[in-house]
C-alpha cells in the first residue's frame, strides 16, 4: 500500500542552515512513532495508519513529518511493508505496539530498531526519555545506531585530503 498522505513541517521564517539552542541541530536522531492520534503509540507496525517522525537531540525535538497509510488490516501481507519502511528512511528507531518478525528484519537490515511499548504509551514521555538518554549517555542500542550513521573514519581522512590537508 503506497502512502496516502505526507505532511512535513518547514520552518520558513528561518533559513534551514540556522539552528536555535531550542532546536534539533544537525546531529539529531531521526525516530519514529506508530499513531493515530499524534500523542501516543497505539499502532501495530504492520497495520499502522500513520507515522509521526521527529527529529530529537540532547537540546530538544522537533516534529519533522506525519507520514499516513490507507487502513490495513495485520493479515500477513508482506507487501504493505515496503512502503512503510521506505517512509521511515534515516530513522534509527521506530516505536510501535506490536511488529513482526518479518518487519523487524527488513527494519534491521535498514539500521532502523524496532522498539515495542505498551499500547497507549505517550509520544512525549518516550521523546523525553530519548533525550535523557543522549544527554546521560546513551543505551547500548542508540550508541550503536548513532555510530552507524557516523561517517567512516578512513572517509574522514579521504575528505581531509581532498580539502588539501596533509602531514
């Protein structure tokens, strides 16, 4: 099932390259939430009608877009699947009520984890524990998806060397 509807948010009274001590800056985690409502988790991750993505860093969070789905039924049809995880790319986590095992390896092998919560379990309140986590050092689990989206050090120096660094 493709995508039925996606809202993003622009900020237009600032210039993208500008961020606020309020802001998500360029480092922040990209996560995701399985809802209907916006404000709590309550959807399956095969059968959700909706995603919100938020952008979150040790300063604050931003609600970047709500991605939406016609409704779906849990019925074991690997193809409703593809576009949802393509709706969740650079996300280094999706919350969600429930998952399959199918959708946990196609999510993993895109270096999204999927997290189970307790159904109703509020937006906010995980947002806030994300940020906790970045600023008291991170889980096992976000370390290692922050270090996945962290540039190669071997790309660092090829980088370097291309701006004319040398020894």
């Amino acid at each position: 099932m493709p995508v039925e509807r996606r809202l993003k948010l622009l900020n237009c009274d600032t210039p993208p390259a500008a961020t606020s001590e309020t802001s998500p800056s360029a480092t922040a985690i990209k996560v995701a939430f399985a809802t209907t409502d916006l404000s709590r988790v309550d959807q399956h991750f095969g059968a959700a009608q909706a995603f919100a993505l938020y952008a979150v860093d040790n300063h604050g969070c931003e609600l970047l877009e709500v991605v939406q789905f016609g409704c779906l039924s849990m019925d074991g049809n690997e193809d409703k699947l593809a576009a949802k995880i393509d709706a969740l790319e650079g996300c280094v986590v999706v919350y969600c009520q429930a998952v399959g095992a199918s959708a946990v390896s196609q999510l993993r092998t895109r270096g999204i984890q999927p997290l189970k919560v307790e159904a109703g379990t509020s937006v906010k309140q995980l947002l806030q524990g994300l940020q906790r986590d970045l600023n008291t050092g991170p889980s096992a689990w976000l370390m290692r998806a922050i270090a996945a989206r962290q540039p190669r050090a071997e790309a660092r120096f090829d980088a370097m060397e291309a701006e004319g660094w040398s020894e």
